[in-house]
C-alpha cells in the first residue's frame, strides 16, 4: 500500500497547527494518501479523558480531523498486533509501537516526530520526520 500514516503528534500538529511541521511532512499531508490510525483516536481520547489535551467531544475532533486532512481511517488489525512482536524494544510507549507495526504491516511511510520512533526506519519501514 502506498500511502502516509500519521503519528498521533503529527496528527495533533497539523490539526492545531501550533507546530511548523517539517518540509517533507507538510509535502506528504498536502500529496497523500493519508491514513490515521485509530491507535491515535485512542490516544487523543485517553489525552481528552484526563485533562490533558482539549479537543471537545474527540468523536467531533476525529471525524473533522479526517475530513480536514482528507484522510483514510485505519483500523487496528490481527496483523497489526501481531507485527508489534516482531519490533526491537526501541521504543517503551504502546501507542508509538503499534503506530510502527501498522504502517510496517500496512507498507506505509510513517510521519512522526519522535527520535526514537525514527530509529525504527529500516529496510521495511520508511520514516518522514
């Protein structure tokens, strides 16, 4: 598949646009196809739930998040889950592991932000950051 799957902070930097995202992430989110996962659904919600991120209703927030970046939802999958296993232990967060094993799984670039998300990049995943 062919495509970008946004981070859960690249998500939330181009939603807010408090963040100038760097030039080949912009480029991707403005060519695509995107794909959110619902890993960052997940994630956004549990950030509303405890005071940490305000987004008002967060099924108001994903769905105009995906009509705003015209993107596809993604559903987390068996496979998904599964790839998680096959990960080195680079990284501690869940969210961050699976959001990896998705777009390995899926063969999508990941967009993301964090160094050590980045470090992932391999033969079988490529990063934007």
């Amino acid at each position: 598949m062919n495509g970008f799957l946004l981070d859960t902070n690249v998500l939330l930097i181009a939603a807010f646009r408090s963040v100038t995202l760097s030039t080949p992430v912009r480029q991707a989110i403005e060519t695509g196809p995107l794909f959110l996962s619902t890993i960052s659904y997940w994630e956004v919600t549990l950030k509303s739930m405890k005071g940490k991120l305000d987004v008002g209703d967060p099924r108001s927030w994903w769905r105009n998040a995906l009509d705003d970046l015209a993107a596809t939802p993604m559903l987390l999958a068996p496979e998904h889950v599964a790839e998680i296993s096959n990960l080195p232990a680079i990284h501690a967060d869940p969210f961050d592991r699976a959001l990896v094993a998705q777009a390995v799984s899926a063969e999508l670039t990941l967009a993301t932000t964090d160094s050590q998300v980045k470090r992932y990049a391999s033969e079988r995943l490529r990063v934007l950051s």
